[in-house]
C-alpha cells in the first residue's frame, strides 16, 4: 500500500522543473551605464548646438541642469557633472524599485 503524501511532498514523473530567480537590476553597473550614457549624450548635443547653431537646443538645458549657462569651460562641466549625476539619480530610484517589485511579482 502507497503512503500518504505530506502537505509538502509531492510525487510526479519527469524531471522536476527549477524555478527561475526574479530578474535583479545591479544598482552599480546601472548607475554608472546611465550616468555615462547621459554624460556622452549631453557632451554630442553640446557639439550638435556648436556645430549647428540654427538648431540648437540649449535653451532646454538651461532649463534642465541648474546653474548652467552658454557656454564657458565652468558651465560645460558643470552640465556634465550634472548629466551624470542624473543618470544616478534615476539608477538609484529605479533599480530598487524594480528590484523590490521583481521580487514580489516573480
């Protein structure tokens, strides 16, 4: 005669299927990806604006990144330390974010 199966036993044929982890965002890796993707891209719209001078685009960015103007070696930094730093902005609120809702919704 078969023994009962316990509440946390089981028994079915086949191999038994593992289940996959939740997806996790690395916080590091994503902070520094974002900070220097917006960093390379503010320094491409910066020679954009410079080289196409009827198309430029920097009234945006002195609406966007406080303390900057057009355009001195002071404030071209400035935007780009600030570019950067929003990358990580967004990495650390993001990545946690998703991490702790990857977790529950697995």
């Amino acid at each position: 005669m078969a023994e009962p199966l316990h509440a946390t036993e089981y028994r079915s044929s086949g191999t038994p299927l593992l289940a996959a982890p939740a997806p996790r965002i690395p916080v590091l890796a994503f902070g520094m990806s974002l900070g220097v993707f917006l960093a390379v891209t503010y320094v491409l719209c910066v020679g954009f604006d410079l080289i196409f001078p009827g198309q430029a685009m920097y009234q945006t960015w002195l609406r966007l990144l406080p303390g900057f103007t057009w355009l001195s070696w002071q404030s071209f930094l400035l935007g780009l330390v600030e570019s950067f730093a929003y990358g990580w902005y967004v990495a650390l609120i993001f990545g946690p974010l998703f991490n702790f809702f990857a977790r529950r919704w697995k």
